[in-house]
C-alpha cells in the first residue's frame, strides 16, 4: 500500500468519526448568548417515601454573561413552561445546580412526591406518567435576572419496582460469578412490584431471552449460549418493563450483585519438563506448566436499533448518541489492536504419557510431580487444561525429554532346594534369581556363600546363579553379592527384594536328656513314657565385633554375642529304636512320647535319633534305660516283683452289655509317692486260651476286659496284650474290648491280625481342672472345630482323654463317657462331637454316635479311629444345623462351566471369600496388576495370607491357569493339618510339587487318577477346584437340593461337590458324612 494510499484511509476514517459525533449529538435549544442543554435525566421510585430520587445532567455554554444560578422545574408533560417568567412554578429542591458554566449533575434533596407549582396548584400528587424537565439559567441583569431555559427532557414516572434479581448458571448457587461456556444456560429470575401492562422482555448481551411467568409476578428468563455470541465476560443483562403502556428505563443490574461470566474460549498452556532439561537418568520429573485464559473483546456499533458487530479497541471512548444518552464503548481506531482480557480462568489440569490414558483432572498449579514410563528413550508428556466454564483444550500441548536410566538389580530373590523352606544343608543347591532393568554388555557376576558363581541368562534379562553347598562353608545365613560391570560396578546388591533368605545348617542336633518314665529305675510294664529334651539353636553374631584380649590387642571374631541371627533350622523330628537297629517312624519333635519297650524283664535301653528341620541328624543315637520287672504269670515261677495291690478283673463276653464271665485277669495296682495310682494289666496267653475256648462255647467272636475304678482313683491304666495272646486271639476269631472307667476301646479281630508285637494300650484321663481348662481353650481356637461348628459357643462334656497305643492305622472303635448328662436336652446331645489330636500331629473333628456307655445308663459317645491320642468331646450349638454360603459363581447365561480351567485370579478371589487367615507378608505391587483390575483386592489379600505367591517377585499373571501342583501348594499353605507326607504319585517323583502333594493327598484333600498318577501339570478345572477346596473346608458334599446349572447334571461326578461351593444353604449331617440339605435363605 502506498503512503498517498494510506492517507486517503486515514482522512476517510475521520470523516467517518466526525459523522457518527454528528450523528450522536443534539442541537440546544439556545437564547442570545446562553446555551443550557439537558443531556441525562432520571427518577427512580423509592418505596420508603413512595416518591422519587431525581438526578438530572446538563450543560451550560455561555460566552460572554456570567451564570448565577440554575434551577430545576418538572412539569406534567406538555404543559405550557414560560420560560421568560418561570416565577408562577417553584423549582425542585436539590443540590449542584450553582452557577456558571460547564456540566452539572443535581440531585433531589429528597423524595419527590408532590408539584408544588402554580401550574397544577399546591401539593398535586405526583401520578404514574410522563413528565418534563427544565432547566433554567439566571443571569443578573441590574436589579433583576434574564433566564435562559433549556428544551424539556421527558422522563417517565413509575412506582414499578423490579427487586430482587438474581441470575446464575444452570442450577448453579447464584454467585459473582457463576460461569457458562457454549451449550450452558443462564437463568434469570425478578420479581415486579405489580402487575405490568406487558409481558417484560429481557435480553442478555442484547439478545434476545425466553421470558416466563412463574406466578405472582415473579418472572424468568432462560438464555442458551450457542457459541456464535461476540460478547464475552460478564453478561450484560436489560430488563424492559412496561407499565401503563410506557416503557420504564431498563433495569441493567442484579439486586444480589450476582453475575453469570460467558467464556467460550479454551484456555491455552505451555508445558516443559524439568525445567526444559534435554535428558534426565530417572523417571520420576517435575513438569512445569504456564496455563493462559484469554480472550479478545468485542464491542458492537449501533445503527437503527440493531446492534451488528463492530470490532475492537484498546481504550473506552465517549460518544453521544441523539437521544443525549452516552454510551461507553470500544470504537475501532486507526492504530488501535486487540488487547486481550482474562477469562473465567484456568481451573483444572491433567496429563498422560500417551495421549490416551489420562490423569484424574486436578487443581490447576504451575509445577507437577510426574512419572515416565520405564525404559530408556525420548519421553513424551500431554497436557490438557480446563477452565472454570468447562472449555477444554482440545488439541493437548506436550513436551519431550529423553529418559536414560540407570541400570538396576530388582526384582532379587534366593531359593534353595530344601523342602524347608528357607534353609539349606550340605549337598543343597542355592539358587539365586534376578532381574536387570534392562539389557547389558557389561560383565555380571556373583557369588554366594563367598564363592564366586557362573551367572546364566534365563530369558529377557532375568538371570540366576547357583551353588551347592560343601562341609567347608559356614553356618549361618547364606550371604551373596550381585555386580553388574566393575571398577567401579554400575550396579550392585546383596539383598533380596522379596524378603527371601536362606540359613544354611550343617550341623545335626544334640540331644540334652532322655528319661524314662521320669528316670525311674524300674517298670513293670513296657508302656512307658519318655521325656526328651534336644538342642538345635545356634546364633552366629550377625557381624564381626571387636572383643579385647588379656593382651589388649584385639581380635575381630565371629561370637555368641547379643542381636545376632539364628544359623539352625530348629528341631524337627525325632525317632526311637529298642535296639539301635529297627527304628520307628520320623515323628514332629515333641518332649514327651509314649514308648513300649521290648518284652522280656530285664534293662531295657531306648536309643533316640533326633533330626532337625533342613534334614540334619543325629549321628550317634542317644539312649536310657530302665529295668523291666514285670510280673510272672507262669506256674513255673515266682514272681520277681510284687505289686503293691493286686486286683482281680473279669473277662467278659463282649456280645451283650453286660455279658457273663468268661475268664479273669489280674490288674496290679502301684502308688507312686505323689500318691499316684497306675494300673497294669496283661493279658496272659493262658487267660486268652480261656478265654477263647469259653466264647467258642458260647457261639461269641468277642471278649471284654472290664478294668473297673469305682472310686474314681486311678490316674493311669495301661493295659498289655502279648505277641502269643493276640495269636490266640486271631486263631480263636475273637476280637477284644478294654472297657475301663474313662474310655473303651473295641479291637475286632481284622485289627490284630498280622500284628507281630505286644499290643498295649495306655489310659490317661484329664482330671485336674487347669488341665482340662487348657483342653478346652486348645479347642475352641482350633480350625478343624470352627470349620465343622462355625462361631458357636463350644464347651467340653465329660473328662477329656489321652490314650496312646502301638496298634497305630488299624481301625478301633473307641467310646467316651459323657458323664452327668442330666443337664442335656436330646437336642444338645446330638450337637455333641469329638476333637482329636493325634500323637503324629494331625487334628481332626467327628461326630459319633450317643449310645449307652455301660449297663447303669450312663452315655457315651462312640466312633472309629485309626490312631490315637487325647479326644475331647465337644458341646455346641451348631453342630447339626449347618449354614454354608457359597463362595464361587457361575456365569450369567446359567452355566456353571465345570470343565473349564480357573485362572490365578479366579483362584485368588475364591481364597479371599473362603480363608480367614491373618496376613503374614507385605503386599506387592505386581507389575501386571493394574489398580483397576476386577481382582486386585483379592489378589492382595491372598499374597498378604501367604496362599499365593507372584512369580520373581514382580508379576502375578492374574490370566494364567491354575495347575493341580499349584491347587496342592496353596492347599498346604491353606491347611493347619500337618500331616505327613506318606505315600504319593509315581508321576511327581522329582517334581518341585511332590512334598506339598504328597501332603495334600495325606490329608485327604486330593485324588489321582485311576492310573495311579497325580498329573501335576495338568490344568486345574473349576470342578476339580470346588471340590478340593471343599475337602479342605470339610464342606459337602450337598445332597437333595434342586439343581443349580444347565451343564451340571445329578449324574456328573461332581454334581454335589459343585452344589455344595456353589449355593447358599442350611443343611444336616448325613449317614454319609455329606449335608443333607435343608433350605436357601
């Protein structure tokens, strides 16, 4: 453009302006040499005084006379006004009319209500019209004035009040203010003193608004912004009323001060990260942000009532417009440019690493903590803003930086090939897994136990090193180091993140004591007792200390000394032989075990093997021994030891209660010197001939010993059976019965059969009330009692009972008195059961059966048994009545699915609905676990309980199938019943699994298949699953109830098992051993 070009502009723009001032100004009414022009008048109605506050606005040009005073005259409008006399009126009260030239505003001193004019006459009320204004200019001429009045302004009077007025956003609180974007609507809402002639109008930013009446004169108007509006900011409101046909002023403002700001335009932000660092060694940055809410106004010209869009300005101008009203606007202006104005402001904020998974929006701030991603490379971080009307960002801004971290050892863990877990011995394999955080050129090495060891790649940068274990290493805990590159290395550990740790022991036991029967001397039975007393805790200090010689020089030692660590695994398991040569089975470790020595009188030796957990023993037995006297039943010899009493007891015919005598024996009664009675008795072989011969006669297979203690004395009976006498006893078809005050037990002749040593049998009965209360606080706590009665209250019936016995995994039948049961109603006595704790360790809960316990009527409570020690009859509520909810689902299209495999989440979250176990580890944050993931508390909980655990510490594979190994592992993490391992399956042999397994199908919780295999890897179905789960829980299985799923049939194998896990019930116990069920709630 050229310079003659952009004159012509210039000139042609103020001509443009100099048009719209001749357009907006108003020619005054003008007497020679005095010019008064009124530019702004007003009366708004005051309901205190029911008059009105005036305000009137002019000026006054005079070029030569000087102006001594103004005044103010109203008058009905069209009335005549003698502008040369105006003395027939009185003017109106005010102030800041004065003299001289200039602008001036008056304002009514008060209230306006009446005239007090000669015109209309004294004291005219004012009424609701129009009227006119003057204003009148004095100038002193000699004695009197010459008054230059001004053209009439009219003004409209009306006692309409609009009030209150309020405006918000949608249903916003009304506030200063309330903001609204595009799509929002603004509400409103006034009320009008009375009645109007029409219905008001109102418009917002000179729009248009939809009015309604709500009733009582109280209106609303609704505007919807739609974007397309120019006027941002705070609202511009009018609302027009009209009142007997005349249009008020328009009511511009809110009585509350309340105000709706109109902001369609998205805020605008820049982002940098670390304060616009090129790279950083670590994922966790801070980001910094500068957020922007602007917009650029705009202001509108005014042509013929419409208001087109007219641009924008930097500074407000002054115009006046025809009507004398002044209007403050932004005109366009040659070398004017748009001056930006705030917004509603930035109010929240979030960010993402991809453009696709968001933050939560936040407060808006200026810095921000923030995590990358993991690896190295150029990081990408998006951000999004959000002001207070809700605009958005719509295009995220975003910053880079390039993320080279640090290589890292993590996760750490060490393993070792002992089924102890945590411990190693010599010949024992330590393995050591771990992680880097990503690849690597540089040398790894390691080493364990101070040995240098060979790392081995095991796939993407996870790797392990191994080390088995020699008599030349040290007890204690297992040290390590782990070194990526050297000199220094760029990482390095010698710490698991897992927690794991392993104690290498290669030292056995000790034995401290071993007595019999307290240390007695002598015995005249075989059935003894023994107490023993082992060693296998060691402490190595957990560093080197400094310890002082006599010398004072100073020895840098490894010592018992205080705060050191365990370097043993603890006493395990203990055996014993009567001859060094043929030796019991490995037992759980207890100070005391009941023991029958061999036969024959004479000193008899116990040999004592103890081993402890990791694998260690004993070298060289520890041994006691005792005299055995026992009393000589032949008539070939007298008897080398006399008894302090001897009693003579029947042998009875077992068939009836209370059957006829078919031979005797003889019990030999001693007194210890606590005053402690203990019965003995052998069953000799002349006394089972008898025995067998007069049954024989009878036509009876069964004989009963009757051992009576009518004075309730005897605190011991131990009763002996010889080799030869069970002989007699097979070869006669005759089982045998001892019955004595506290238990009986009843031995059929299928349980003697083959059984190639003494039988003996020992009767402790629980007396004392501290013992018997320590029973009762054992039981009540115990799992196997909770699971079978649920949290009913549980009580003890009758006297608790130990018997110990060497006829171990043979079928008995053994009967409990119940004692004073006239307390008892038939209810309670059905809800009576039997807690058993075995010597091998085990524990478990049977019903049984009431039946009379002798001849007299007294009850007891009968059941079978394979092995033996301390019973205790268990009284509570629920017993009978079972309630079971279920603890797994089926799926929505009523199937339930047996078939299909369970994955480790489904596993985790059927644990977390059926385990009650306390947490014993920390929860880990697994790698493939997302917070939002169905399971995830479930998954949580189960790894806290130590029933499941992730794999290298850092992933769970919540998606991958379950195997009938692993359903073994958490089956035996699971369960308290510790019992042992016995027999297993050909196909484990080997297999990490086989310990846990072999115990799970010792427990009875799992079954193979018919070919004699367990098939460990094998996937676990959800069949399969319920019904190991429910053996655990000693649930089910559920039968007579209606069925549940399409795909489940009553002839499927698991139909019950299934039903049971699978329905909320009310059952019974059932002749099975299943629940019969009752109801579903």
């Amino acid at each position: 453009m050229t310079i003659i070009q952009m004159r012509k502009n210039v000139l042609l723009l103020l001509l443009a302006l100099l048009c719209a001032v001749s357009f907006w100004s108003r020619p005054t009414h003008a007497e020679p040499g005095v010019s008064v022009s009124i530019y702004d008048a007003s009366a708004v109605y005051n309901p205190t005084t029911n008059g009105f506050d005036m305000q009137v606005s002019w000026n006054t040009t005079s070029p030569v006379a000087t102006i001594q005073y103004h005044n103010v005259y109203m008058v009905p409008a069209g009335t005549s006004f003698n502008g040369t006399d105006p003395l027939s009126i009185n003017p109106l009260a005010g102030s800041g009319a004065g003299g001289g030239t200039g602008t001036h505003n008056w304002s009514s001193n008060s209230s306006i209500s009446t005239i007090n004019g000669g015109i209309i006459g004294p004291g005219t009320p004012l009424n609701d019209g129009n009227y006119d204004i003057y204003v009148v200019a004095s100038v002193p001429n000699g004695p009197v004035f010459n008054n230059f009045p001004s053209q009439a302004y009219t003004i409209h009077l009306s006692r309409m009040v609009v009030s209150p007025v309020t405006i918000t956003t949608g249903d916003q609180v009304p506030a200063n203010p309330t903001y609204a974007k595009a799509d929002d609507t603004a509400t409103l809402t006034f009320t009008l003193s009375k009645a109007p002639s029409a219905m008001p109008t109102v418009q917002f930013t000179f729009l248009d608004a939809v009015v309604t009446s709500v009733g009582n004169n109280v209106y609303k108007a609704q505007y919807r912004f739609t974007g397309s509006e120019h006027a941002e900011g705070i609202t511009a409101i009018a609302i027009n009323v009209q009142n007997e046909g005349q249009s008020l002023r328009t009511v511009r403002t809110t009585t509350d001060s309340s105000a709706v700001f109109y902001d369609k335009t998205n805020p605008t932000g820049t982002i940098t990260i670390n304060n616009g660092a090129p790279s950083t060694n670590t994922t966790a940055v801070t980001l910094d942000i500068a957020g922007s809410d602007l917009y650029t106004p705009t202001v509108y010209s005014r042509s013929q009532h419409s208001h087109p869009f007219a641009g924008t300005a930097a500074e407000p101008i002054l115009l006046a417009s025809i009507d004398q009203s002044i209007w403050s606007i932004k005109a366009l202006l040659a070398g004017a440019g748009p001056q930006p104005e705030a917004g509603s402001g930035v109010e929240k904020m979030r960010f993402s690493n991809d453009n696709v998974n968001w933050s939560d929006w936040e407060p808006y701030s200026t810095t921000k903590a923030w995590t990358l991603t993991d690896g190295d490379g150029t990081k990408t971080v998006y951000m999004k803003l959000k002001d207070k009307a809700g605009n958005e960002m719509t295009q995220p801004v975003n910053a880079s930086i390039l993320l080279q971290q640090p290589i890292s050892i993590t996760p750490v863990s060490i393993t070792g090939s002992n089924t102890a877990k945590g411990y190693v011995k010599v010949g024992d394999t330590a393995t050591l897994t771990f992680s880097l955080s990503k690849p690597t050129s540089s040398a790894l090495t390691a080493s364990i136990a101070g040995n240098d060891v060979a790392v081995t790649s095991v796939s993407n940068n996870v790797y392990s090193a191994s080390y088995t274990f020699t008599d030349s290493d040290f007890d204690g805990r297992v040290r390590f180091s782990i070194r990526v590159g050297s000199n220094p290395p760029e990482a390095s550990t010698s710490s698991t993140t897992d927690d794991s740790n392993l104690i290498f022991d290669k030292t056995a036991p000790t034995a401290t004591a071993l007595t019999i029967n307290s240390g007695a001397a002598t015995t005249n039975t075989t059935a003894v007792t023994l107490t023993i007393d082992g060693n296998d805790t060691r402490y190595l200090a957990s560093s080197s200390r400094q310890l002082a010689s006599a010398d004072n020089s100073l020895y840098a030692t490894w010592g018992l000394l205080a705060s050191s660590e365990p370097q043993s695994s603890g006493l395990s398991q203990m055996r014993f032989s009567n001859d060094g040569v043929i030796w019991s089975d490995w037992e759980p470790y207890a100070t005391t075990k009941a023991w029958t020595l061999s036969y024959d009188n004479g000193t008899k030796t116990v040999y004592m093997n103890l081993k402890d957990l990791v694998g260690n023993e004993m070298k060289t037995p520890y041994t006691a021994t005792i005299d055995l006297q026992k009393p000589n039943h032949s008539s070939s010899s007298s008897p080398s030891y006399s008894p302090s009493e001897t009693i003579t007891i029947n042998v009875e015919n077992g068939v009836t209660a209370s059957g006829s005598v078919v031979s005797t024996a003889t019990i030999n009664r001693t007194t210890d010197t606590n005053g402690r009675k203990t019965d003995s008795v052998t069953f000799t072989l002349d006394q089972a001939n008898k025995t067998v011969e007069e049954l024989k006669s009878a036509g009876s297979d069964s004989a009963r010993i009757v051992i009576p203690d009518p004075k309730d004395e005897v605190s011991e009976v131990n009763v002996t059976i010889p080799k030869t006498s069970t002989e007699s006893l097979v070869k006669g078809n005759v089982g045998v019965e001892i019955s004595t005050a506290n238990g009986r037990v009843n031995i059929p002749k299928s349980s003697l059969e083959g059984f190639t040593d003494d039988v003996y049998f020992r009767f402790v009965p629980i007396k004392t009330e501290n013992d018997r209360k320590a029973v009762e606080d054992r039981v009540k706590i115990e799992q196997e009692v909770r699971l079978a009665v649920g949290n009913d209250n549980i009580s003890i019936v009758g006297r608790p009972m130990t018997i110990e016995t060497n006829l171990q995994n043979r079928p008995v039948t053994l009967m409990i008195p119940l004692g004073d049961t006239s307390s008892l109603t038939e209810q309670q006595l059905h809800n009576l059961g039997v807690f058993i704790e075995h010597s091998d360790g085990t524990k478990e809960f049977v019903r049984g059966e009431i039946v009379n316990y002798d001849a007299s009527g007294k009850l007891g409570i009968q059941f079978t048994v394979t092995k033996f020690s301390t019973f205790t009859v268990v009284k509570t509520e629920g017993l009978n009545k079972i309630t079971h909810k279920a603890y797994i689902n089926g799926y929505p299209d009523g199937t339930f699915g047996p078939e299909k495999n369970i994955t480790r989440a489904e596993m985790a979250a059927l644990l977390a609905r059926v385990s009650d176990k306390t947490a014993t580890k920390s929860s880990i944050a697994y790698t493939d676990v997302a917070s939002s993931h169905w399971a995830k508390e479930a998954i949580d909980q189960a790894t806290k309980m130590g029933l499941m655990e992730g794999y290298n510490g850092s992933s769970f594979k919540p998606e991958q199938m379950i195997t009938r190994a692993e359903m073994a592992a958490i089956l035996s993490r699971i369960s308290s019943n510790s019992a042992g391992s016995g027999d297993s399956f050909k196909d484990v042999n080997g297999h990490w699994a086989q310990s846990v397994v072999a115990q799970a199908k010792a427990a009875g919780y799992i079954d193979g298949y018919t070919d004699g295999t367990f098939r460990p890897e094998q996937t676990l179905t959800r069949a399969e699953a319920v019904t190991m789960m429910n053996k655990l829980l000693g649930r089910g299985p559920l039968s007579g109830a209606a069925p549940k799923w399409s795909d489940v049939s009553s002839g499927s194998w698991a139909f019950e098992q299934i039903q049971e896990a699978s329905i909320d019930h009310t059952s019974e116990k059932n002749a099975t051993g299943g629940e019969q069920w009752g109801t579903t709630p």
